[in-house]
C-alpha cells in the first residue's frame, strides 16, 4: 500500500497515524518531493473512478492563478490537459491519496474512508469501526482503555446510564 502524503497536511499525519495504530503496513510517498507521473496520475484516478478535477484542489491559489476553476471539463483531451497540470503542480492534488496493491485507491481524508482502507489492507472486507476485534485484529491491539481513575464520589462518574444528567449541573458547577 502507498500513501501520497504531505507532512505538513494534518488529514496525512492522521491517516499515518491510524495506519500504524492499526498495524497496517505501508509505504509514504512524498509527493511533493517525488510527484506522480502522467502515467501514475491516470492510473490513480481510474483505481479511483474519479476525473482530475475531483482530485485537485480548487482552494489553492495556485489553482485560481491557473484557471482551473474555469477549465474545460467535457474531453478526454481535457482530462489530459487536467492531469499534465497535476503532475507539474502536484501541491494541487488532494491528500491524502492511497493507492492498495490490490488496484483500489482511496482520498483517504476521514475516519470512514480509512475504516475502508484498513479493512482492505487486511482483507476483511467491511469493519465496524467500534469494534476493536475486528479493527485491530491482525495488527498491534491498541491499549485498553484507561482504568477510570476519577474519584468514587466525583459527579462525573457514570453510574450506568449515559453519564451526568442536567439535575447534576449544579455539582458540575
């Protein structure tokens, strides 16, 4: 599995982050340092079935300096125009973007995308994220939870039900 990543991108720090805390192995491409060719542009978007302009982000200014947001998007000599952009400006491209071994790819930007990544990366098809069986099963098991250390009489301690009430604000307070 490689990830398109982008250290001071704070959604690749994450998905980096629950990859490792899932066991997942992987490999980082600095993208920025090593850009995407043409070719590995046309074949990330088909693995995501997605066109350029899905993945290019039109909030850069560098997109507006360009006129991406008005570019022509109807041909297949546009996409074409779209990735050489792309691959010769690939600060443009979304992060962070996974590409599996097995042909799928992912813009793995929240937490149900890189469910989906981590099961494919295990080959276990769907995940219950909530399920720490089935999301850490082949990989590190994350810590237990923390013992709950507050005090026996503290107003936070859930007795059961679905934690303080509002006739506990005033011992909150």
């Amino acid at each position: 599995m490689e990830v398109w990543f982008n250290p001071a991108c704070s959604k690749c720090r994450t998905a980096r982050d629950e990859l490792d805390r899932a066991g997942v192995g992987y490999t980082l491409r600095r993208y920025l340092d090593d850009p995407p060719t043409e070719d590995e542009l046309r074949a990330a978007l088909a693995a995501l079935g997605l066109q350029p302009w899905d993945v290019t982000r039109m909030s850069e200014p560098l997109a507006r300096e360009l006129g991406l947001p008005d570019a022509p998007r109807a041909t297949s000599d546009d996409a074409d125009a779209w990735i050489r952009v792309l691959a010769g400006h690939p600060r443009l491209l979304q992060r962070p973007i996974v590409l599996a071994d097995d042909g799928r790819a992912w813009v793995a930007r929240d937490g149900g995308t890189l469910t989906e990544v981590v099961a494919a990366a295990r080959g276990t098809g769907e995940m219950d994220p909530r399920d720490p069986d089935t999301l850490y099963a082949a990989g590190p098991v994350a810590a237990e939870p923390p013992a709950d250390d507050r005090p026996e009489r503290s107003p936070l301690r859930d007795s059961g039900g679905t934690g303080p009430g509002p006739d506990d604000l005033d011992q909150l307070l």
